[in-house]
DNA sequence: CATGGCCAGTCATACGTATTACTTGTCGCG
DNA sequence: CGCGACAAGTAATACGTATGACTGGCCATG
C-alpha cells in the first residue's frame, strides 16, 4: 500500500488516521486517498488499537433479544456506541448456561466494558475487573445503574385505577428474582394501601402467557373477585386477557386490566391495553453513554428514567 | 506476564494457546495458568489475530431487532458464531440512513464477514469485497442464501382453507419491496387459483397494526365479503381481527384469519392465530454456519428450510 | 550570508501475540 | 563412548498501525 501510493507507511497512517490535519500537504494527501480507493486497502483495526491495549468493543448482555423490550434497549445501546465508533456485540444469556460455559467464554477477553440489563449481578462474575453499567438492576451495587422509576409508574397505576372507584385490586406478578419486579410489587402494594378501603391480592407467575393465564384465573376465581388486575408487565397482561374471556368476563367492562413497558403487544390486544410506558431505548442509549464515560475515566452517576401512564381502552370505572 | 511465571513469552504463548498439546511440560504450564490467574491476565485478542489480518469478528444486518423475529434470528446466529469463537455486532439498519451515514460506517472494516437478513441488495453496496450470506432474500443473487421456503407455507395455507370450505379469500399484503412478500403473494394466489372458484382481492399495507387494520376493513366492506383474510405476516392478522371486531364479526365464527412466522403475537391474540412457522433461528444458525464456511474458504450452497402449518383457533370452516 | 524556524515526510520503535527455527539437555542404544 | 532421537524451552521475527524523534529543504529575518 504504502510503495503503491508512492510514500512511506507513516505517511499512510497519518493520512488515513486523521488526527493530523495539516501535517501532510494536500496533493500526497490525494494520492494515497487515491492507492487506497484503487487496492481497496482498508487499515486493520486491530493493529490499530493495538498500542492502545483496547479493543473498541463493548459487549451487552441481555436476557433474551426475542423479548421486543430489549431489542428497543440494543437500538439505543447501539446507536450510541457506534456515534463513538464502538462495536457492540450483545449476549443473550442462555437459561441453562453458567458464567463458566457460556457461549461467549472465548470472547469474553475481547471486550471493554459491559453494559447488563436486567442481568443477575453473579453472571459478571466472570469478568473480574470489566468496567460495568448494569440497567434496571438494584442500585445499591457498586456499579453505576441506569434504572426505570418503576415505582412512580406503579403508583401512577395505583392512583388511576383508585380514581376510577377501584378497591379491589389482584397482582399479576412476576416472579421477584429480577430487582425490577420486588420494586413493582413494593410500589403497588403502597399504592393500594394508601387508597382508602384498598385490598390488594397476589398470584406469582412466570413470564410466560400460558402462566399468566393461571395465575389470574386464580384471583378471578377467588371469593370477592377483584375488579382490576394489575400485571407486572404487558405480556402477563395478555395472560390476564385471556383468563378474563374464558370466564364471560368483559374488558373493560367488568375488569380492568393494566400492563407496563408499553411494548408492541400493548397496541395489538384488544382492547388496546393501559400501561406505563418505559423508554427502554434511551435506557440503552444512557446506560452506554455512561459506560463510555466510564470506560474514558470518568465517574458517571447512577440514574433514573421516569415512565409515563397511558390510558388506553382496558381500564374503565368500576363496576 | 513472562518473567512472573518466570518463563519466555514464548512459552507463555503455546501455554496459553492451547494449540500445541504436549509441547509444553505439565509443571512449566501450571505456572503459567497459575501466574496468569494472579495477575488477572488476558491475551489480547486483536494482537491474537493481528497475524492472519482477521477479527473473528462478524456482522449481523436486520432491519430492526424490535420485532421478536430478528430476536430470534439473532440468537441462532450468535449461538453458532459463539461456538466458533466469533463476535458477532449486530446492526439494525435506520430507515433513515444511507450506506455512506450509517451509523456502523466507523467499524465497517473491523468485520470480517456479514450475514444479511431481510436488507435489499444496496446497502451491501458499502462494504465491496466482505463475504455476505443473505437470508430471507431473493436467491437469484450472487450470495449464497438462507431463505424459508414460504411459497409452500402460502400454499399450505391456501389449501387448508380451501379444505375448510372457503373460497372468497382476502389478502393483507405487505409492501412487495421484499422478497419474500413478493413470494408469499404469487404463491397465495396460485394457491387459490388451485381452489375450485377461488378467488382472491388483496389490499397492500406498511407492517403496522393500525395500517393492517385499515387494509383489512377495505377487504372486509367489499360488495362480496371474504370468508377468510390471509394475512402477510402475523402481526398484520393482529391488524385484521381488529377490524373484525369493529364490524362485529367473530373470529372465527364469521371469519378465518390466517398470519405468517408465528412469533409471541400468535399465541397472545385471541383466539390464538393460525399460522405458518418459520425458524428463525434455525435461519440465523444455518446462516451462520454457511457465512463462517465461507470465511473458511468453502462454496456453501443455497438453502430453504420448511416451515409447518400450525392450526390454531383463528380457522374454522366457512360460513 | 548565516541562522533559525517551519513544512512535509521519513525512520525507528512500540504494541502483544503466534510461530518457526534454534538451542540445550537427557536418554537410549549400539 | 558416540550418535541420534526427543523433550522442553527460548530467540527471533512477523503481523499492521501509531507516534515521537528526526531530516532535508525552503524561506524569512537579521
């Protein structure tokens, strides 16, 4: 490349790099811009981070990417990475794997940093020493956290449905092994009780609508039958959906039924569902904005991302 | 590194490697492992390969990874890149980017090879020279591809309609600009065609709810009602019972309605969609298999993977 | 005319690993 | 004892780029 353009491989590099404006005269400029076009020479990245001991790389890992929630988290996540001229590769987390044989062990040095959403803290036990931002995840580790305010979207769901004469309310809810999940159930468990004559019943399930079914039907079919459900997040809403219609119950009509997260599935129910919508893409984009703050030396702070009610067609008042 | 395991670089090397059993006595790699866990010390990989002028690293393109069908393609591909010990940076193409601005324009060269799902031909244009495997794409190419064979699916579906007793069927139609919406048409149609007095009306729409909705209610006011609308993709069925619920026809008491990939959305609408299943994932390993054959300097032919009928409650016989 | 400063490039080296070729020591065998 | 085979480790080099130090030419200034 260099005898191509008829100049010596610094030059190359200080033309090709760019960090030098001004050092190379215009017209040899050119001309290597011109070599390369013709060899489709391309400099080695690798080599190129090579003094730098970095990699350019980040790595997110994710539960699932089926789950449209995250995918929104990568958009972000990427976006920003690669306005920094960051590769991002992302890890979904299989169910059966240990830190120890996970798919990604062989790459797992390959990396500069880690940004975990919705992870358990001990899979980054694995990467000792990574710098880490860690999202809707407890913010009382060490690391720096970019989080939902799920508890102000929980109480928002409270209020609204005490406002529509609720008092008996059941949760539909996740199980609480993810922090996100304990909050919610904290949260509309406060919600409910402020609320006055309030009572609020429980029924745990997987995320998984099949045993979401389930565990309405089971507040549904108990003695003074709620006359709201409220579901951790949208999908055990759609859960709740359909242990409402195998039981002649109307929605809104005779339940009300409120999601969170707002993803796709939200619009796709019928009727639409009333949810909280959490900007899960900017939590991507902030949590890698943090962690190339992190990764550059800084300090970033933990944060929180406020959601926003929106009422759509399944809440209505009550009966 | 070297001197705290009191050996060569060298020997640090072959221990480290692994690829030279035997070569190195047990005692001497012991205390290398030994001194390497110590100092918590990595490899580093871009000075692994900087030799063999490779990143083992490659390139996931889909359109969006919001739609839980590139979730899954995703997980398939990175599952069989993992193993091999590749990266894999993934990169959802922004609707509103050129090849010149895109976002990923900064890491194009750090790539070593680029698996395409669902993306038209142009923006391989950016990137001349990489190895591409292109998925759900039109086969006529010079790339090898990895399609489903969703002419069969259509014609699957047509004959289990036509079996049920439907013979005015709609078509909700996603924008022929993709391949395999191209093909799922033609198919369709010569697939009622085969029906004793089939016949087939069509309305073209966006993949989105609300724009399905609307292409449905088009078919769905015609002079001679549909028995049955074959919709696209699934969530253009979503689309569809929506406006079936606004005309107060029942699914599938009135109306058989029919969706394509099975993705959650299938299960989570009521009734549960009948539909045609593709694997996904099964596109993105089998994708991911034959890009990495590529890299390795083989000719991997073409495919098509089946996908199977799935009945569900959205069928029923006509009216 | 001598000097110093700047411009445009080049030289040399460093980055961290893989690999080939070499060295050293040991052992077995004739 | 002499030789070769072999085991175990090291030296040297290559990979491709970034960058600080250096060089030669040119011009302006005194």
């Amino acid at each position: 490349m260099a005898q191509a353009a008829g100049v010596s491989q610094s030059t190359v590099s200080l033309v090709l790099g760019g960090k030098w404006p001004g050092r190379v005269s215009p017209a040899t400029a050119a001309a290597v811009h011109d070599a390369a076009e013709r060899l489709g020479y391309r400099p080695n990245p690798a080599a190129r981070n090579l003094r730098m001991g970095t990699t350019r790389t980040v790595m997110l890992m994710v539960p699932t990417l089926i789950a449209p929630f995250f995918g929104s988290v990568h958009a972000g996540a990427a976006r920003v990475a690669a306005r920094h001229g960051f590769g991002l590769v992302v890890y979904p987390w299989p169910d059966d794997a240990g830190p120890a044989d996970s798919p990604f062990a062989a790459s797992r040095e390959a990396i500069d940093g880690i940004l975990a959403s919705s992870m358990p803290r001990e899979v980054l036990a694995g990467f000792p020493g990574t710098p880490v931002v860690m999202l809707d995840s407890d913010p009382a580790g060490a690391e720096t956290t970019v989080n939902f305010a799920v508890a102000d979207g929980m109480r928002a769901i409270a209020a609204h449905l005490g406002a529509l004469g609720h008092r008996r309310i059941g949760h539909v809810a996740a199980e609480p092994d993810q922090w996100t999940f304990q909050v919610r159930g904290a949260a509309l468990a406060a919600g409910v009780a402020a609320l006055p004559g309030g009572a609020l019943t429980r029924a745990v399930t997987s995320i998984d609508i099949a045993a979401a079914k389930d565990a309405a039907g089971r507040l549904l079919d108990a003695h003074e039958r709620p006359t709201a459900l409220v579901c951790d997040d949208d999908m055990l809403a759609a859960g709740a959906y359909k242990a409402a219609r195998a039981r002649g119950l109307d929605v809104p009509g005779d339940l009300s039924v409120t999601g969170m997260d707002d993803v796709l599935l939200a619009t796709a129910l019928e009727p639409e569902l009333t949810t909280v919508r959490l900007p899960a893409e900017e939590l991507g984009a902030q949590g890698m904005a943090a962690l190339l703050e992190l990764l550059g030396g800084g300090r970033p702070p933990s944060r929180s991302l406020p959601g926003r009610l929106v009422v759509r067609g399944s809440t209505a008042a009550a009966v």
